[in-house]
C-alpha cells in the first residue's frame, strides 16, 4: 500500500505544482500579447562625389588637362548614419534611396537590404555608379527612406525634393 500512497502522493503534488504555475504564468485578464514594433530614425546623410582616378603617367614634367566631363565623371555616394532602438531591427530592414538626377525627370531607386540584425548606431553606404551618373547627370533630388515590413519607420530629403 505504500507504493499506492506515494504515487498519489507524487500525482497530487506534481497537480499542485502545475496548478500555482499556470497562476503565476497566466497573463492579466484583459492584457493583449507583446507585439513587436520596430522602431528607427535617420541622424544624418552626408553626400559626396568621388571622382573618377585618373592613372599616372610616367614622365616628370607632364601635364594633364581634365576633360570638361570630369565634373560628372565619378560616382556620387551617400553615407546614410541611422540609429535602431533596443531591441533593435531584425533581418531584412531596407534603406531605400530615391533619386533625381539632372538630366532625366524620372525617380531612381536604390536598395540595400539588411543581412543582420540592426540595433544602435548604423552606418550604410549607398552609391550611384559612374556609368549611371555619366548618363543621367548628378543627383539633383533624394530621399532617404528606412523601411521594415512595409512600414517606413523613417524618411529624410533634400530641401529641394517634391513629393
């Protein structure tokens, strides 16, 4: 009767245990389930213009004059500094540039998707290659964007941008 005894006994407490914990464990009434909500902002855009290199010449002495296209002769790049609130953005936020160049009247978009998971101080680089810059012209226009699940958590432009 004694092995009968303990099992109960071990059946009643292993209930009891299972009893207080779904108590303590229980959400309040009324309360809604965590919902995660990702949050970013934009500290900066800094933009600059890296001109095309030019290769040495041998020869002391020699002098070289610019094409008068040199002045779109480079790519045009945006160094994008964000900031991603604990617990940070996971994979997949994307940090979408919209541009308008000089020379065509049409919006260009530039992606660049995150392979990791962003929290903190982030820095993305986006550039314009030289080729699309030598056809349509500088970048006259941009928008920045940072954009997770559809949602954009944060937008920054040009003084000049319409839109």
């Amino acid at each position: 009767m004694s092995n009968a005894t303990d099992k109960g006994r071990r059946a009643g407490w292993l209930a009891a245990t299972l009893a207080a914990a779904a108590l303590f464990l229980a959400a309040p009434a009324g309360a809604e389930p965590y919902v995660y909500v990702a949050r970013a902002h934009l500290v900066g855009v800094e933009r600059s213009f890296a001109a095309a290199s030019t290769a040495p010449l041998s020869g002391a002495g020699v002098r070289v004059f610019q094409e008068p296209e040199a002045e779109s002769d480079g790519a045009e790049r945006f160094d994008v500094r964000w900031y991603a609130n604990p617990p940070g953005i996971p994979p997949g936020a994307v940090l979408l540039l919209e541009t308008v160049h000089e020379g065509s009247p049409i919006v260009r978009n530039h992606v660049l998707r995150t392979t990791d998971k962003s929290e903190g101080h982030v820095r993305s680089v986006l550039e314009i290659p030289a080729a699309e810059v030598r056809r349509e012209g500088r970048v006259a226009q941009w928008r920045v964007r940072i954009v997770w699940r559809g949602r954009v958590l944060d937008a920054q432009a040009s003084p000049n941008w319409i839109g």
